[in-house]
C-alpha cells in the first residue's frame, strides 16, 4: 500500500496485521470510536486486549482516582498510566517478549447545545518501540467544529486511529506525524491546538518547535506554550482572566518592547474593569512576523523564544494578521478586558480602510470585533529619527473621512496614549540592534534587557559571535 494515501479503515488494518504492536483502548465521552475502527476492519484480535469506557465519575473515581475535570490533561494522564501499568502487569510476562504494548486513551466533551460551547476533548498514546522498551507518549487536544453528535463521534475515531498509526510508523518523523493527524478530516470538522511528545523516542524533539509546526501546517491558527517549552492549550491559561498581549517579532526583544510591555501593564492594572485581577501576560508572534525572506528559520525561531524565555514569558503564536481576529480568538476563552500594547506604526495599520477590504464592513467591521468585549489599545509614541517629531496617540494623522471614528476611540479610551516610557528608548530600533549582533558590536548589549543580553551571548543566538565580539572590541 502507498503509505501517503493510506485511508483510516487501511490504517487501522494495517495496525492490525502488525503481530507486534498490542494494547488497550480506554475512552470516555463520545463512545469507542477509535476502538471501533479496530473491530470494523477485521483482525483485531491480534491488536485489543481490552477496550473501556468508565463513564460514569464514580467509576471513573474508582479507576483513575479524583479529578476537578473530567476532560483535561490531568485526567487522561492518569488514563494513560494506569491502563499501561495495568496491561504490563497482566500481560508482560506472557507476551513481553514478541509484544509492543501500548494504550490509547480519550477523555471528550461533545458540543454543548445548552451552552453554545465547541466540542472538545484530550487524545493521547503510550507506547513501546519495541517490546520490553520503555514508553513514549504524545498527547495532543482537539476542538470538535461539528454540530452534530454523530460526525463529531466520526471525526474523533478517524484522528484516534491517525495518532496511533502515526505513533507506530512516524515517531521518528515527528513533523511528518503532525502532518498525517488530520488525514480524511479538514480544519472545518477539528482543530489541533496542542501536541506534546515525551519519552526515548523523542529526546531529540523540541515541543516548542511541534507548536509551530500545527500553526505552520494549519492545524490550528494558534499554538502557545510557557517559558519553560511546556505546551499548553489557550482555555487552560486564559479561562476567565483578563489578558496583556504585545505582538511582536522580537527579534531580538528590545528596551523599548519591554519599556512598552511593562508601561502597558502599569496602566492596564488600573483598569477599573480589572477589580484587582492580575492579568495573563503574552508575547505573540505571528507566521509572518516569523518568516526571513518569506521562510521560516527553525533555528532563528527558537533564537527569538529562548530569549522571550529569559523573561519569563508566555508564547503565543498564531496566523492572525489582524488584531481584530486576535481579539476574537481571545475572546474565545474570556469576557475579561484585552489589552494590546502597540506602537503608532501598528496603531496606523488598524486604521487603514485598505488592510480590511476582504471584510463585508471593511474597518467598522473590524473595529467593531476588535472593542466588542472592552479590548483596549495601549500606544507607544514614535520618534521620527529625520525630524525628530514625536507622534503619539493625539497628533497621529488619520484619513480625513475616519477622523471623528478616530476622535470617538480616542475620547472613549479605546485608544491610550502610553505614560511614562523612557524617551531615550525612541532612539532604539529592533533592526540596528540586530545589525550591531551579527557585526560583534557591543553597544548592542546596552539596547536589550540585561537576561536578554546574558542569554544570546550563552547561547550564540541570532549570528552573535565570541570572535567578532572581540574583533571590534
């Protein structure tokens, strides 16, 4: 068989035929779809020791012990660890030797009518590359875009059998593996928001990386992990919290990014809407912002993380050119209050009627999604470096005819003048200091932030070199 047109049911035959894989199915929430393509194709008694369903949550108790959630990460990995523990314990000794033990495992919530919420759910596998082999696992989360329960069921039981083919036949090919998930399913029926593979099977992965590569493949339209390279899903980070998000290339991050960041967050906290909550804070890059001459450098990129890293900050990327289509994405998993610091070029962009003329209402579309749940835009002035002409929130220029919309943002405080920066960070642009890295100058170390300055000379990062350092020393 061609293995790149392999359709589910040829997947799950194949797996079938395979003497040495084995394991057991444990799913919960939207019936035993992946086990059932197993039994559905024939010889499956050469691959399921068992398949369960503990849907009842005191049977579940019982099995997995307690749980807050039922469909979170916490939950399937206790799933994971128990079958496979328990299959080990029952079967290693008599099948050890020629077996490759794994357990596939589900925990789902279909879509909610009364609630109006996606269908979602946790999908994971643990398994040997070869018997008696320690585990591997990867686990990912998908959202569920079917309205009805039935193509739901479907589309969780294709991907299932997806991830445990891709397991057994591309773990070493992990970017391949991302690529094989969504086979017989498109971006209209599921999303894949987050992926982490762990185990001997994938030292050599960096799961930083497999964010990106869901955004990059179109998996997803975002990916997010923490400053420590955990991958995580939005709803976990963001549920119910207000949220600071500056957009960026960082590349590398600048005095003047984080002067802009930390000003914003000054004033966001007074936000009476805020009531004293401490907001998430995110740093978000865009595919775009990632690209160099239109390709996106894997090396480069991690480059720009560690140093995010350095600070402590979240990672957000996403493909969202706009920042209306940011705030809606957000708005997803919180009603709290958006903040968005930006400088006056960005601030320009969202005011310009040509960036929007694929939208039906143009701007006023745009700017009625962008502050529809009390998102608000903190700006940065700018230094004209020929005049020396300050612009800033009240003096920017805008189309003549968007002049009383503009006036109207402005007065509301939609729109805010950011306080209290450091004027001599004006001076300061991403560009130049990238040049004076690549080219050894050290002046450059005065133009970032001192952990970020630490970290690109420990780890060489964006061209920076110990020998030019010391030739223009």
């Amino acid at each position: 068989m061609n293995e790149s047109k392999l359709s589910t049911a040829q997947k799950a035959l194949q797996i079938n035929l395979d003497a040495a894989k084995y394991g057991a199915f444990a799913e919960i929430g939207a019936g035993q779809e992946v086990a059932r393509w197993f039994f559905h194709v024939g010889g499956a008694a050469g691959t399921v020791a068992k398949t369960m369903s503990a849907y009842d949550m005191a049977v579940s108790d019982a099995i997995y012990g307690p749980s807050d959630r039922y469909v979170s990460r916490k939950r399937l990995q206790a799933m994971l660890d128990y079958e496979f523990d328990l299959l080990l314990h029952r079967l290693d000794r008599t099948r050890g030797d020629k077996s490759a033990f794994f357990v596939f495992a589900d925990t789902v919530a279909t879509h909610s009518f009364s609630h109006q919420t996606d269908g979602q759910g946790w999908l994971g596998i643990k398994f040997q590359a070869e018997p008696h082999g320690p585990p591997s696992e990867i686990i990912i989360h998908v959202r569920m875009l079917d309205r009805e329960n039935v193509r739901e069921q479907e589309a969780l039981g294709i991907i299932g059998v997806n991830l445990i083919h891709g397991a057994f036949y591309h773990h070493h090919e992990p970017e391949a593996l991302i690529g094989r998930l969504m086979d017989d399913l498109s971006r209209d029926r599921m999303e894949v928001d987050m992926i982490k593979f762990s185990g001997p099977c994938f030292t050599d992965v960096d799961n930083r990386l497999m964010a990106l590569q869901l955004v990059e493949q179109e998996l997803t339209d975002t990916a997010m992990f923490t400053a420590d390279g955990e991958t995580v899903v939005a709803g976990e980070v963001l549920y119910k919290k207000p949220v600071l998000v500056e957009r960026g290339s960082f590349r590398p991050l600048t005095n003047p990014m984080l002067d802009m960041l930390e000003r914003a967050q000054e004033q966001f906290l007074k936000e009476e809407s805020l009531k004293g909550e401490t907001p998430v804070v995110i740093t978000e890059m865009t595919l775009r912002q990632l690209q160099v001459d239109d390709v996106i450098d894997h090396r480069d990129f991690l480059d720009r993380v560690d140093t995010l890293s350095a600070l402590g900050k979240t990672v957000l990327i996403s493909s969202f050119l706009r920042y209306h289509r940011l705030v809606m994405y957000l708005s997803k998993y919180t009603q709290k209050t958006i903040g968005l610091p930006l400088g006056l070029v960005r601030l320009r962009d969202v005011m310009d009627e040509s960036f929007y003329t694929d939208l039906e209402g143009g701007l006023m579309e745009s700017l009625g999604q962008l502050f529809k749940n009390s998102a608000k835009l903190y700006v940065y002035p700018s230094l004209d470096r020929k005049t020396g002409k300050l612009t800033t929130v009240e003096n920017m220029e805008v189309a003549p005819n968007l002049r009383h919309l503009y006036a109207h943002l402005v007065e509301n405080r939609f729109v805010e003048n950011i306080r209290n920066y450091n004027p001599d960070y004006l001076k300061i642009y991403s560009s130049d200091v990238l040049v004076r890295i690549k080219a050894g100058d050290a002046s450059w170390e005065k133009l970032v932030p001192p952990p970020i300055a630490q970290v690109i000379k420990a780890k060489r990062l964006f061209g920076w070199s110990e020998k030019a350092a010391a030739v223009t020393a």
